[in-house]
C-alpha cells in the first residue's frame, strides 16, 4: 500500500465549508483507504491506499467530498515519497522554534511553466523569501504568514497553478504522521 499526504484547500475557514474531522475520516474509510488519519481542522490527511496514483487519490476524494458534504475543495496528494522529497530539497535549516514559525511551504498541484517561474523569481519583496521547486514554494515570511504580500492566492496567481500553503510545524508533523502510517 502506498502511504499519501492530502490536502485540503479552504476548508473550515472563517465558518466556510466545514468539515467534521470524524465524519472525514469516517468517508475515508468508507472510500476503502486505510489507516486514515487526520491532523487539526485545517484538512491535513496522511492515508494508506491500494491506489498507485495520486491524481486518482485525488479526484475520488475531491468527488467524495462534494458527494457527502455538497461543496467542491481542492484536493492536493503527495506521496510519502514525494513529502520526504519537499522537506529534503528546502532551503530551509534548523535555527530555533522562533526562526521556523516564519517558514510556509506553498504546496503546487503541478510544475509551473518555467517563463512565469523565472520571472517571479526576479521580482523582490520586502521581508519575504521564496524559492520555487517543481512542486513546492520555500517561502520566509520575517513578518509572519498573516502580513505577506507573498499569500497563496498571490502564487497561484502569478504562476496559474493550484497551490495550498502549510507552515513548518504541520509540514513535519505529517511526516512525522507518515512515517508511523
């Protein structure tokens, strides 16, 4: 069985389409996925599945959701591979539980074409750091995540990608979920 990372956009935000964490797991695992577990309401999933394709992983939960709760999320799946693989490429090293709070890993659906890449790249923002990979955005917010420039919406925009950010702390308790799954 291959263990993925799921995530979900939007959800149980300001009142905006909640989601009960149990009743999530619970159509998880009606869905025949395995060792389902969820970490707080924000939708962070790490699962197990028969399923070799996180693109199938993704759209059955996508259709899932709008079957039993009425309202369409995007759906981003990684593989334990592939979270390993983020958290390994970052740029970002150890300092203390202070420097790392101003660490987000903007999270891609897919690789963003190299032109718009390149040029966002060039562009300088005060207080904020990103580095973009294929499948992830590096992004230091000295500032804090609430007053970047520099949001998800604004990566999404730019790049004409689907993205969801999470910061350090969740990025390494999901792998740290994965690894006992």
């Amino acid at each position: 069985m291959t263990t993925y990372i799921i995530l979900l956009r939007g959800i149980n935000v300001s009142g905006q389409k909640k989601i009960i964490m149990s009743n999530l797991r619970a159509m998880l695992l009606d869905m025949d996925f395995a060792m389902v577990r969820t970490y707080i309401q924000s939708g962070n999933i790490v699962l197990k599945s028969d399923l070799t394709s996180p693109i199938k992983v993704s759209q059955i939960i996508k259709d899932g959701i709008y079957t039993t709760f009425g309202f369409d999320v995007p759906v981003l799946v990684k593989t334990f591979s592939e979270w390993k693989d983020i958290i390994e490429q970052s740029p970002f090293k150890k300092f203390n539980d202070l420097e790392t709070r101003k660490w987000f890993y903007v999270l891609l659906q897919e690789a963003p074409k190299k032109e718009l890449t390149h040029g966002l790249q060039q562009e300088q923002f005060p207080n904020e750091r990103f580095v973009i990979s294929n499948n992830c955005i590096y992004l230091c917010c000295d500032q804090g995540y609430g007053n970047t420039k520099c949001d998800n919406n604004f990566f999404e925009k730019r790049l004409e990608v689907q993205a969801t950010t999470r910061n350090h702390r969740t990025v390494m308790k999901l792998l740290e979920m994965a690894e006992g799954n």
